[in-house]
C-alpha cells in the first residue's frame, strides 16, 4: 500500500496545472489574433480609405467624384483597357494551351522530363524584366534589317502591331510561365492521373475525350488559379510594355496620372476596384459552374446519410 | 425488368446486362521486360467462357502485367493476347471491350456515381435517358441504387468500389477485369463484396480475371486459380486441386501452409519420414537431400512422455489449433488440432508426429 501512494498522488499534483494552462492560452491568442489583424487592416486599408478620401474629398469644392467622372471620359481609357483585356485573355489561352498538354504528357509518359520542364518553366524567374525587355527590343530591332528581304519581314511587322501587339503576349506568356506551372503542377499532383486515364480509356473514351472529360474537369481549380495568377500579372505588368512603347491600362495610367494629383490616385484605387472585380468574377465563374452541378445530386442522395455529406 | 434485379432470389437476372456470355480469353507466350526485371517471361493461359479465372502469385511475379495487356495499358515485347480466338494485341485500349476494376479508387472524382456508371455510356453516344436508365438499373444490381447522386469522396471505400464494378459493367464488357479490388478496403468489407463480386460474376456468366496476392481470396472465389511465378505459369488448377495436388514445391507453399520435414530416399522410390516409409507424389528429384512437404491438417500430433518431439508454439484459430512443433533434427512442422484435443499438448510437452499413409510431395531441402 506504502508503496502504491506515492505513484497516486505524484500525477495527481500535476494535473491543476494542464487545466489551468489552457485557459490562459486560450486568452492570449485571441487578443494577439486581435492586434495582428487590427494592424493588417490599418496597413492595407488605411492608405486606401485615405487615397479614397483624398480623391472624392477636394478643397474648396467638397465632396465631388470630378476625379472619376474625369477618368473615364479621359483619352485612352477605354483603349487600353481594351488592350489590357485582350491580352490577358490571349496570355491565359496560350499559356494553357502550351503547358496543359504538356504537363499531362510528361507525367503519363515521361516523368523523368518533369524535371527538366521545371527547369524550363521556372528560367524566367531568373531573368529580370528589364533584361527580358532589352533582349527583345534589340531582337526587334536587328529582325527587320537581317531579314529585309524574306517572309519573316513581314512577320516582324505584325507581332509589333499596335492594334495588338503580339510580342507583349509573348513576352507575358513567358513571365507566366513560372506561375502557371507551379499551380498546374500542384493540381495534377493532387490526383491519382494514371488511374484515371486508364479507367476513361477502359470506359472506351480516346485520348482527346479522356483530356477533355475527365482530366480538364479534375483539374479545374488548378486551371482557375493559373488564370487567377496570369490575369493578375498582365493586370499589373508595366515593365515590359512601357520600354516597348505600348499602351495597356497599367502604362495609361502612369502616363495619365502625372498631370494631376488627385485623378493621378483615383486612376490607382480604380485599377485596384478593377482588378479585384476580374478576379472575383473569375473565381465566380468557376465556383457557380460546380455548385450548379453538385446541388441537385446531393439534394436527391441527402435522404439516408447526411452525416457523410458534411464531411468536405 | 429491374425487379428481378434488385430482390436478391437465387433466379438469374435478365441476360442485357451480360454480354452474350463469357468469351475465351488466351495469352500465348506473353514476354515483358522492363528495363532490368521481367514482368512476364513466356506466359500461356487461356480462360473458358464465363469462368472466374484468379492470377495469384507474389508481387513482381507479372500477373498484373497480363491483366493490363488485356486491357490494352501495356504491350507485350512477344506474344498475343486473344480474346474469343482473335488477336487484340494491337487494339487499342478503349476499343477493348473490357470492363476493369482498379485496386486504387478509380472514380471520376468530378462525377456522381449515377454519372460514373454511365460514363462509358456517354463515351458511346447513347441517349441522356436510357443512359440515366442503365445507370440506375447497375447500381441497383450493385446495391447501391439510393447512393446514386453521391460524389465518390461522399462515399465509403467499399461503396467506391462497388461503384466502379458497376462502372465496369456499364458497357457489357466481354471480359471482366478485377486488379486487386478488395486490397484496400478493410477485412469486413472485402469478404461481403468478395461474395457479391461472385455473386453478380456467376449471375451474369462473364470471364473475369481476378488478379490478387491473397490466397485465399483467390481459393475461395475462383473456378480456376493460375499460380504465376517470376513471369511464368506454375500450376493452373481448381481451388481444391491447387490445395490438394499443388504441382510444385512453390505452388504447394504459396497455397495454404506448408510444412518441411527431412525425409530420406528408400528402396523402390519410397521415401521415409518421420519413420514411415511412403511414396512420392509427383516427381522426386533427381539428386541431394530432400524434404517433404506437409499440411498442417494432414499431420497428427499424439501427447507422448517419450516422444522426440516438443511443441515450441500454440496459436488459436478457433475451432482449431495450430501447433508448432520442433522435430529432434531441429526443423519445424505446423500440425492442425481441434482446439479441445489441444489442451493435453500444452507448449513445451513432448508429442509424437505421424503422417498419414499417403503419398508426400518431395522437393530439394532448402539450405537453412
């Protein structure tokens, strides 16, 4: 019996102490999660709140949206965001279409490539913008005299077309490049392809439909978020098209701003409303196509396990 | 239609749901290498019609290589793949007309199990109704007609499997094949979709091959069980045949447990054992020591104050139990009891072996 007690008693004494513990950390974290999100609001939202002021709040005249109304009838506004768009698309299109096909056929057949298409798609990373733009406009430059008198003369003029210039889709496509395979890369990661690929071609679908009908549906979320990345580098790129001579929205509005103060700011938070409103529509496109088809199912499967249901 | 389908009477159901009936499925001399090892080295097998046919044998040794030749995902380096006597070796998979299972989840993790099902379906172009029908109706047959709007991660390992059973026999395949279904789902589960998979297999009267490392998976399910070893046919026989008749010394000791005791040439191709003298079955080979191998069930065990033998373990199968004893030479043998005749063999008691006067299977003794 001697012997039993002091066992007993010894965790005994130190059980007050995990109890009260908790409780006091309880407290903490919530007061921290406080502070720091107090601070990450003041930091982000505050020199917005204050631009906005600055804008619709002018001296002497008041409250007035001039500034914006301003904006929109101003030269080029409508052109460069036109500009923009388009090669935003353009820039998602095509890299997508060069890296989806790619990616599927490196896993599937050759994975010991993946490596080097890794190496590949992240170089950019490495070369600056400005150097990137350099070596392209030397490129424009030397083309049209080297091949004066050949096809590809023509082929210089066009990529360099204004209206729409080709060489930035170039250009952003190969700055993309790094980001869309990284999140590409992450979503086939996240699904047994192999398998799959065999169990639609087993179902008696080829290549092209397994790729269209049961690959790019899996692969959704990863496609979205490479379209979310790209739209927002070309939304944000003025490097490049700058030093080239173009004008998209990003260029426009440096050009625009350096008259006059206030609608220099109103042009910034406009682009910053804008470029938010994409990207929300972007990710509402994509989540109401899922929901649209996985509501009615599970309405009609709730009936005898709903507790299944609640897990995801 | 589907009446029949769904109450479980012991009446086949209606024969749309089966191809016309089991086809004969052929490997002739299927060699595959990869790289440095072999999958398959000169495999012959054939498949009768409507049987369930299992590929057993340890892992490496090529069987699920030929079921992905059969199914198209791999291609032999020599050899065909018949399936009702023509050739499929070059058609490609989708063409195929086999309806597999994969042993990882398969499902289309974007589709419902209703639109899993009729996938192959929509592959084919038939119409958005008699597809919706078909699907009903298969996973009706499958037991789970009430999941069908479920997303596969809504849905137990089990059910995904049924699922994809139902998915592969959405399009009437000829040849059903299983790769290893059961392995990942938990003990419980695969014994009731093992009896169902042979449940709706006889009912429908389809060929299947059913690949599996698991002995008495394949014992239990299978008309006929083809033992595969380092990419080669060993033994293809009927569960029963396997167990009782195995034709080699590896067959005899992947199937059921084996047991070695030394045995020593005699006069007239007999052989002694445990002091007995009995013929061989099968062949005997031709030169060194050899051993016999022998069934736990097929070994009695008597408690004996003078015996040479000792019990050194006891392990508890329920009605019986299996006693491990050590021969005076050292080599251990297995020995089936009922668990009551077992309680006067307590571990470290002495016994006395005898085997019963039956022909032994002999092999080369192993160097220990």
């Amino acid at each position: 019996m001697a012997a039993l007690t002091p066992p007993a008693t010894g965790p005994s004494t130190p059980t007050p102490s995990p109890t009260a513990a908790p409780v006091r950390r309880r407290g903490r974290p919530r007061l921290w999660r406080g502070l720091v999100g107090l601070v990450a609001v003041v930091y982000f939202l505050g020199p917005m709140a204050a631009s906005v002021l600055f804008t619709v709040d002018v001296p002497n005249e008041g409250f007035t949206l001039s500034s914006y109304s301003g904006i929109f009838g101003a030269e080029g506004f409508w052109s460069s965001l036109r500009l923009t768009l388009e090669l935003a698309a353009a820039t998602i299109a095509a890299t997508m279409l060069l890296l989806v096909p790619a990616l599927i056929a490196v896993r599937l057949t050759a994975p010991r490539l993946r490596v080097l298409v890794e190496v590949l798609c992240s170089l950019p990373l490495v070369v600056p913008a400005v150097a990137l733009t350099a070596g392209i406009s030397s490129v424009l430059r030397w083309g049209p005299d080297d091949f004066a008198g050949t096809p590809l003369f023509q082929t210089f003029n066009a990529i360099q077309n204004p209206g729409f210039p080709v060489v930035l889709l170039l250009a952003y496509v190969l700055m993309a490049l790094p980001l869309a395979y990284r999140t590409l890369d992450a979503g086939l990661r996240a699904l047994d392809l192999e398998t799959l690929v065999e169990a639609s071609r087993n179902c008696g679908a080829g290549w092209p439909r397994t790729v269209v009908h049961v690959v790019l549906p899996n692969l959704r979320g990863a496609l979205l978020n490479t379209a979310f990345l790209t739209l927002a580098l070309v939304l944000g790129e003025y490097t490049v098209a700058s030093i080239l001579g173009y004008q998209p929205f990003a260029v426009w509005i440096v050009s625009l701003g350096g008259s006059n103060a206030q609608v220099s700011v109103s042009v910034s938070v406009l682009s910053l409303v804008l470029t938010w409103v994409l990207l929300l529509l972007l990710a509402a496109a994509g989540r109401g196509r899922s929901q649209r088809t996985a509501r009615p199912n599970r309405r009609a499967a709730a009936a005898p396990t709903d507790a299944a249901l609640e897990k995801p | 239609m589907t009446a029949t389908t769904t109450d479980r009477t012991p009446t086949p159901p209606p024969p749309p749901l089966a191809a016309d009936a089991g086809a004969t499925v052929e490997f002739r001399g299927l060699h595959r290498r990869f790289g440095a090892t072999v999958a398959l080295e000169g495999l012959d097998l054939a498949a009768r019609p409507g049987e369930l046919l299992a590929l057993l044998g340890p892992s490496g040794c090529g069987k699920t290589t030929a079921l992905r030749m059969l199914a198209g995902f791999e291609h032999p380096d020599a050899g065909e793949v018949l399936v009702d006597g023509a050739d499929i070796t070059k058609v490609p998979a989708h063409r195929r007309g086999t309806g597999m299972v994969f042993q990882s989840y398969s499902l289309f993790p974007h589709l419902t199990a209703a639109e899993n099902v009729a996938f192959g379906l929509r592959m084919r172009g038939t119409g958005r109704g008699e597809r919706q029908r078909r699907a009903a109706e298969l996973l009706e047959l499958v037991g789970l007609g009430q999941l069908a709007g479920r997303f596969p991660h809504e849905m137990s390992g089990g059910q995904q499997q049924r699922v994809a059973l139902a998915r592969a026999l959405a399009l009437q395949p000829r040849v059903l094949l299983l790769d290893e279904p059961l392995s990942a789902l938990d003990a419980k589960v695969r014994l009731t979709l093992r009896e169902e998979i042979r449940r709706l297999q006889q009912d429908l009267g389809i060929t299947t091959l059913f690949v599996t490392h698991d002995q008495e998976e394949a014992l239990s399910m299978a008309d006929r069980v083809a033992v595969l070893r380092a990419g080669r046919l060993e033994q293809v026989a009927e569960p029963a045949e396997l167990y009782a008749r195995p034709a080699t010394a590896f067959v005899a000791e992947f199937v059921g447990t084996m047991s070695r005791i030394p045995a020593v040439r005699a006069a007239d191709g007999l052989v002694e054992v445990l002091g007995r003298r009995l013929p061989a079955a099968g062949e005997v080979p031709a030169q060194g020591e050899l051993d016999a191998l022998v069934r736990p069930e097929a070994v009695q065990v008597a408690a004996d104050p003078q015996g040479a033998a000792t019990v050194v373990a006891a392990s508890f199968l329920g009605a019986i139990t299996r006693l491990t004893v050590r021969l005076p030479d050292g080599a251990e043998a297995k020995a089936d009891l009922p668990t009551e005749a077992a309680a006067a063999l307590p571990v470290g008691s002495p016994a006395t072996l005898t085997l019963p006067d039956r022909p032994v299977l002999l092999d080369h003794r192993r160097p220990s």
